[in-house]
C-alpha cells in the first residue's frame, strides 16, 4: 500500500476510472514538477485508480493504492457477468471492443446501465517485456486487420499468435472468436 497527494484535473464523479498524470499535465511545467495529476480515463486506456468519492477540479487530494484486484465502478451499458470491459470516454465501463483499444478487467456479476459493478483487474493487449513496454503507447494501438490471413490459419496458429502477443483467450474459444481477439471483425 501507498499514499501520495494528487491534483484532480476536472470534477470526477465517484466510481470512475482515473489516470495518472505528471509533468505539463496542465500545461505549467514547473508545477507539474512536483505534482501528480488525476484525469478521468478515456476510451481504450488502461485505468491506474477508481474514484471511490466524487472528486473537485483543482482539489488536493490524498491517494491510497491498496493493490486490490477488485474496483467498483459505473457502467455505461447493460452488461452481463464475465463480460471484459473497458474504459469508455467518460471514466465508466463498457464491454471489450478490440479496435477501441485494451480491457483491464471482467465483470462479477450482471448490470444495468449507470449502475455500480465490481471488477476484476486482468488486463489484456499490453505489452508483456520491457522492451515492448519501452515503446508502448496506447494511442499507437491498431488492430490487425488482415482478416484473410487470419481465415487461413488454424485455430491452434490463432492461439499462438495470441500467446506471442499476451491475450488471454478461452482453451475453447471459436475460430472467429480468436480472429475478433486479433483485431479481426
């Protein structure tokens, strides 16, 4: 566990995903020197925190990282237990849409839209060395989209080139499941 003060960036509501920011987050380099910035996540990034209280722009608050594996935070749409999820445009969670970027987490159990679901951190389409990790950046992230490649290979080919790129998948998982994993429709 660890605890530091952070600058909120914007007003953030309780229950949404958060990203940390550092220097000329805000566009004043000297301050950012010293300060760590809280912004509200946005589609396809993989969240650092969840707000666990409504949050005031230009507040300072203080942070506890507990490295829990379970974050409660607002859904956007209905969805069902065990379903990836992702960060949507406003800090809350939708289902796993590869060309949208990564998931971080699965559901528990089932929600409405705008309702609180419990999530467990997995996360899946990040670099797994550290020289990946070196040259990573979300925005750069595109999907194969070479479908009739990918029609040609076998399922256990699929797999492979999903292990080789650290995606988790179902031992059970359909041809076209797998291709949708890749980035294919």
């Amino acid at each position: 566990m660890t605890s530091f003060e952070a600058k909120v960036t914007q007003n953030i509501p309780a229950n949404r995903l958060i990203g940390l920011g550092g220097v000329n987050t805000e566009g004043d380099p000297e301050e950012g020197w010293e300060t760590v910035y809280l912004i509200l996540s946005k589609k396809g990034w993989i969240p650092d925190l969840v707000s666990t209280s409504d949050l005031e722009k230009d507040s300072v608050v203080n942070v506890t990282i507990k490295n829990s594996p379970v974050w409660k935070v607002e859904s956007s749409e209905d969805l069902p237990a065990g379903t990836l999820v992702q960060c949507d445009e406003d800090g809350r969670v939708k289902h796993y849409r590869p060309e949208d970027g990564n998931h971080f987490g699965f559901t528990t159990h089932s929600v409405k839209a705008g309702e609180v679901v419990q999530i467990v951190r997995k996360y899946g389409q990040m670099p797994q060395t550290q020289v990946e990790a070196a040259a990573f950046n979300v925005g750069d992230f595109q999907p194969a989209k070479d479908e009739e490649s990918l029609e040609g290979k076998t399922n256990a080919e699929l797999k492979e080139l999903l292990d080789e790129k650290g995606i988790e998948y179902k031992s059970n998982a359909t041809k076209d499941e797998l291709i949708a994993l890749l980035g294919g429709e």
